[in-house]
C-alpha cells in the first residue's frame, strides 16, 4: 500500500509541535495531542472552512473545549476594488464596487452614488421613480440577505433545514433581482442620476405575487426556530455584546439593535426618501446571537412591507423618468436587450448616426470621458443589512474619483469576534460570527 | 431638502442645511477663503506632450479643494465647533484645530496632528460633543501637497445628538506619524492598521499595527498615488488593449 498523500503531517518548530488535519485522520491527532501532554492547543481554522463564514481565518487558542484567545486573519478575498476606482469614471466605479459585499450589492451601489450625487449637487433633482427604485432594491435585497445569513448561520449549526428553505426563498429575490435588472448579483444598477433602466413590463406583478408567496413563508422560519429548544439552546446568550461594547467596537445593524437601542440610519437620519415609508425598527433586548436572528426575522417583514409601498408608488409612476434631467450627467439612452442579445435602442442609434453630430459628439464624450465631479469629499451613510455602510468618496475635479473608501459594516463588525467569543466554547465561536454575519467580500474588499 | 442630513429632534432645521450645488449650507454668511491647493491640471482630453493639436495645451489649472469656512457655519454647526473651541481652551491647547472646512453640507475640522489623540478624547467625552462612535477612519493621499501628502480622515457620529463630523489630520511622507485614536476608540484597530496597510501612516500608540489586507511581506503601500495600478495588456481578436492605468486618461 502506497503512503496516503492526505494524511496528517506532524513537524516540530520553535513554537512546539505542529499538526496540519486535513480530514478522516482525528485519532493521529488526538493521540499526538495526548502524547504532548498539553492543555494549550492553539487551532488555526481556516480560511477554507466551511464553518468560517467565507474565507475568514481564526487562529483559536484553546484549553480543552475552552477558547481563551480569538484572533482573526483576514484579507484572503483583497481585490483593490477601491485602488480600482480611482482609474475608472464615476460611473464605472459602480460596477466595481457592487462586487465589494457581493451579498448586498445594491446597498453598495447606492451608498458610493449617494455620494457622488451629493458631490455633483443633484441630491434634490433624483426623480420620484428613481427613489422608489432605489429603495425597492435596497429592501428585496435586504430580505434576500438576511436570508442568506439566516441560512448560512443554520447550516453552521447544523440545521440544514433552514439553509434549504433559506436558499428556497433567496432564490425568488433573486429572479426578482434578474427581471428588473438582468442579473442576480453585481448588477450596477444604481447609476449616478437614478438608475440604469425602467421596470420590465410585468415586474410589479411579479414582485405582488413573492409579496404573497413570503408572507406564507416567513411564518415558516418563525415555526422552524423561534422556539426549537435545540436552535435556541445553541444561540441563547452566545456571543453577548452590550450596548457599551457596541459603541466602542462601532457596531452598527442588528448587532447594534438586539442590544435594545432602535439605531436604524433609514430612520434616524433618512436618506432616499426613506422618512416617506412607513416601517418599523426592530429591537431585541437579549444583546445574543438569538436576538440578532430575531430582530433579522422581524427586519424581513418590515422590508416586506416597505416593499408593498413600493409597488403602490410604482404603479403610479409608469413611464416617469428614471434618471435625472441634466444632460451633462445621466447617461445618454436608455438601452434594452436587443434581438442580437447586446443592450441597445434603436432610437437612440438613428439618433446620433442619422440626424444629430452634436448628439453623437454629446454621447461619445459622456461615454469616454465621462463627467467631472467638483473637488470636494463627501461621505453619505446608510443602513444596509449588516449596518452602516457609508462611502467617503473624494473628488479632485476631475473624470475620476480621487479616493473612494467603503466603510463597510462587515469589517468594523468582525473586529468584536475577540469579545463575543472568548471565554465560551469552540462551538460558540461559530455562532458568534454567524451572528454578526460577516460577508468576506465587504471585509476585504 | 437635503436627503442623508441629519434630521432628528435635535437637528437643526432644513433651511439651515438647504444647499444647491457646491455652495455653502447657509449661503452668504459662509465666506470661503483659499482651499488647500491639492495640484494642478495641464492641458485637456488626457493629451500630454507634443501631438496636441486641441488648442488646450498650454491649459493649466490648479486643483483646489473646498477652503475654509468663517463662522457662522449655521445649524447645529456652530454649537458643535464652539464646544470643541471651548473645550480645547479648556484642556490649554486651543491651537488644535487649524481650520473649519463646510461643504455640501457636511463639517470638517482640520486638527493638528499632535493633538488627534486628545482632540478625540474631548470628542467623545465632552457632554456637549458627544461623538461616542467612530465610524470610519481612513487615509488619503495627496502626492503634490507638499509636507502635508497623507491624510487620516475620520467620521464621528453622535448618536446622542444624531449628528455627523469629519475630522481630518495630514502628515509629511517625510514623517508618517500620526497619534493613534485606539484608545479612545477601540473600533479604530483595524481601520488604523488598515491605514498603515495601505498608505504606511504610522499610527503611534496603536497597541499592534501590522498589516491586515496585505500580506505581511508585501513591499510598499498600494493605496499610495505613486504605487502603480498593475495589470497586463489583453488581446482580444487581434486588438490590445492596455492595462487600465496605462489608457488615456482625462484632465
């Protein structure tokens, strides 16, 4: 029998002896262990761990069951997206920064235009239904990742069931997600000026319909773990973090709100014509992973009913302008998915080839160029699902964003792995970061 | 109406804040005198050296980003900055805030860079400041402002007052130092360490400041203007295109 390239490796370092697992081969482990004679083990889980939350590295230092120093290793998913920015226009900037939190990527887009609509001065002339629009995605994409978090945290447990009806439910935001803007995820969508396009005929039917599927399917969730002893005895008082705690680690989002303290940006300090909406903020007083589920439970069916208003105001709106007036500044056509498969308008074609030289200069130097934004820098927040998420955007003037910064909630929320999981259990780990529901994407951008 | 401004019981009202453009929330009584001079602009359409026949080459135009603010920056503004005022008085270093900058709505204050750390304290301490959380903290690089390239610009956010502030400090290349608000603020941990990653200010007092994005053996500090973008030409069906930041760029 030949050596078996997957089993365990044992080396000796300064640092004391050094076991890499790589599966099946426990008994070799615990047997070193045993032999070493040692309470102290210092685990390093991860970043490929399907328990982690994405490509997250814990470096645990354990006694027995006991976790005595957490630590967490991040950066395994930099991509430079802001480097990135600063050699794109202000549009494209978009479409790079939606890849950051790829679970929220609508909250990316429109926290980075917020701020460059803010910079341009047009904060008051974005169109009614590009408002609606904006905060229509903004929700459904609110319930499809609390979904996610909900069903990842499950699944971490071992409650496969509710990854399976997490995922279920997910899947109908996102085909929601491909109607309107043509993708399910990465979507750049929200434009500065308003949004890229107009709802698809048959949208809002669309959306009424997942209204009435969800409002059968939440109780569901409620029904599967609000009072299942075994999913309540793994989050009751697992990663405690009190309100004081909170503020100093800067938590923000559910974290922040299953302290008690109603902090929602959307109400606090309205942006995108949130304060026409009515909805509720959700608390928890438990300051524990189960009330972070809980409050994100009650969150789904406030954007649920955030996105009914929606759809009345749509039905209104048909046909009203999406983009802002200026010429100087929306984009020059609105394009459609043409017989060839690539986005066009035919008008808009015949337009500048056919009769105006000035219309195609206009759209090929909006196009190439693209617009300048004064210098100045602004830094618009808001609430996304894992809480505030702002972009400090700065302009020098010119066709490029000088700096564009994500404060993302993800990156300031994992720094309180250390207090929310020290001193608990190996298991305990798990749930406490599922509970602050890190998406590697926005922590490492 | 000015969306994302704050807007809660104790904010002030809106006509305070109305802003069109890029001028000032209270309109003529904010007088702007000479913003920092952060570079400057030649020619146009991104066409450098001879072959420039747009007429626009001899061009040059300085970029200068919003300048100082006098009071009364109106709103809930002026409270804030005379409190920090008054309490900087009080702690004997009234010299810490170099300049007040208003701009589409949002307050910046320009501190010393030697006093961050107490300037931050008072912030959060003081009864009629009250920034109990530090949002965000980041960096900024200016490569043509000489002796003051890098800046840390950190956003504090009153949840007592349901108000915004933006705090900004520079630094020379020559000297990287900036006093470390971790003590006060221990969510800047990783932001500070995050700063030093990507533009190698080096933030004294912070209890670990390693690199956390980067590997820890990476040369140089790519948030920098002068560390290159990267990146290899593609050919698609015969044609290259070159990597992004070597394409014609616009000025």
């Amino acid at each position: 029998m030949t050596a078996d390239p997957y089993a365990a490796t044992e080396s000796e370092t300064t640092e004391g002896r050094v076991f890499t697992v790589t599966g099946q081969d426990w008994d070799s482990l615990v047997s070193g262990v045993a032999e070493e004679g040692e309470d102290r083990v210092v685990v390093n889980m991860g970043p490929q761990h399907p328990s982690t939350h994405g490509v997250l590295r814990l470096i645990l230092e354990l006694e027995g069951e006991t976790v005595t120093e957490a630590r967490c290793g991040i950066g395994y998913l930099h991509t430079g997206i802001e480097k990135n920015m600063e050699y794109r226009s202000w549009v494209q900037g978009v479409t790079f920064c939606t890849r950051m939190d790829y679970l929220s990527p609508f909250y990316n887009e429109a926290a980075y235009v917020f701020s460059v609509e803010r910079l341009l001065g047009i904060e008051d002339d974005i169109t009614e239904k590009a408002r609606v629009m904006r905060v229509l995605m903004m929700e459904l994409n609110r319930i499809s990742s609390h979904l996610v978090c909900i069903a990842t945290g499950g699944m971490e447990i071992g409650a496969l069931t509710v990854m399976t009806i997490g995922f279920r439910e997910r899947e109908l935001v996102l085909d929601l997600f491909e109607t309107i803007t043509g993708l399910r995820m990465n979507h750049a969508f929200i434009r500065p000026g308003g949004v890229a396009q107009d709802l698809p005929a048959g949208a809002l039917d669309d959306i009424t319909s997942f209204i009435a599927l969800m409002k059968k399917r939440l109780p569901e969730y409620a029904a599967l773990c609000n009072a299942n002893p075994i999913f309540k005895a793994r989050l009751d008082g697992v990663g405690h973090l009190d309100l004081s705690g909170c503020l100093a680690l800067g938590m923000t989002g559910p974290v922040l709100r299953s302290t008690g303290y109603p902090w929602d940006l959307r109400r606090a300090q309205p942006y995108a014509g949130y304060d026409e909406f009515d909805f509720d903020v959700c608390t928890w007083d438990t300051a524990d992973a189960y009330g972070r589920f809980r409050v994100r439970l009650d969150e789904m069916w406030e954007s649920l009913r955030i996105v009914e208003q929606c759809v009345t105001r749509l039905a209104d709106l048909e046909g009203a302008p999406v983009m802002v007036e200026d010429k100087k500044i929306a984009w020059p056509s609105q394009l459609a998915i043409g017989q060839d498969g690539m986005g066009n308008s035919l008008d808009h074609i015949r337009h500048i080839m056919g009769e105006s030289m000035e219309a195609l200069i206009h759209h090929f130097k909006l196009v190439t160029e693209g617009f300048r934004v004064p210098a100045g820098q602004a830094y618009v927040p808001i609430e996304s699902p894992r809480g505030e998420l702002g972009a400090h955007v700065v302009s020098d003037g010119g066709t490029r964003p000088f700096r564009a910064h994500f404060r993302d909630p993800s990156f300031t929320n994992l720094q309180a792995t250390s207090v929310m999981s020290e001193g608990g259990q190996v298991a305990d780990v798990i749930v406490a970061i599922a509970s602050i529901d890190p998406v590697m994407g926005g922590v490492d951008r | 109406m000015t969306q994302g401004g704050p807007k809660g019981p104790d904010a002030p009202d809106d006509k305070g804040l109305e802003h069109t453009g890029t001028q000032d929330p209270s309109g003529d009584s904010v007088r702007e005198t000479g913003g920092e001079v952060v570079g400057t602009r030649q020619g146009m359409f991104g066409v450098r050296g001879t072959g420039d026949t747009s007429g626009y080459g001899g061009l040059t135009r300085q970029v200068t980003m919003p300048g100082s603010s006098t009071p009364p920056f109106g709103g809930w503004f002026d409270e804030v900055a005379q409190a920090l005022q008054q309490a900087t008085a009080d702690a004997g270093f009234d010299d810490a805030v170099e300049g007040v900058v208003v701009h589409v709505g949002e307050i910046t204050f320009h501190v010393k860079r030697e006093r961050l750390a107490e300037v931050a304290r008072l912030l959060r301490d003081s009864e009629s400041l009250r920034f109990e959380v530090l949002a965000s903290l980041s960096g900024v690089h200016y490569p043509d402002e000489t002796n003051r390239e890098l800046h840390v610009v950190l956003h504090l956010l009153s949840m007592t007052h349901n108000r915004r502030i933006r705090v900004e400090v520079a630094a020379p290349d020559a000297d990287p130092h900036v006093p470390s608000v971790v003590a006060t603020y221990p969510t800047a941990d990783w932001h500070e360490r995050e700063t030093f990653d990507f533009f190698g200010v080096v933030f004294d007092g912070h209890p670990g400041l390693t690199r956390i994005e980067m590997p820890d053996d990476w040369p140089g500090h790519p948030q920098r203007k002068d560390y290159p973008l990267g990146g290899i030409p593609v050919e698609y069906k015969g044609a290259t295109v070159p990597p992004p930041d070597e394409r014609r760029s616009y000025n």
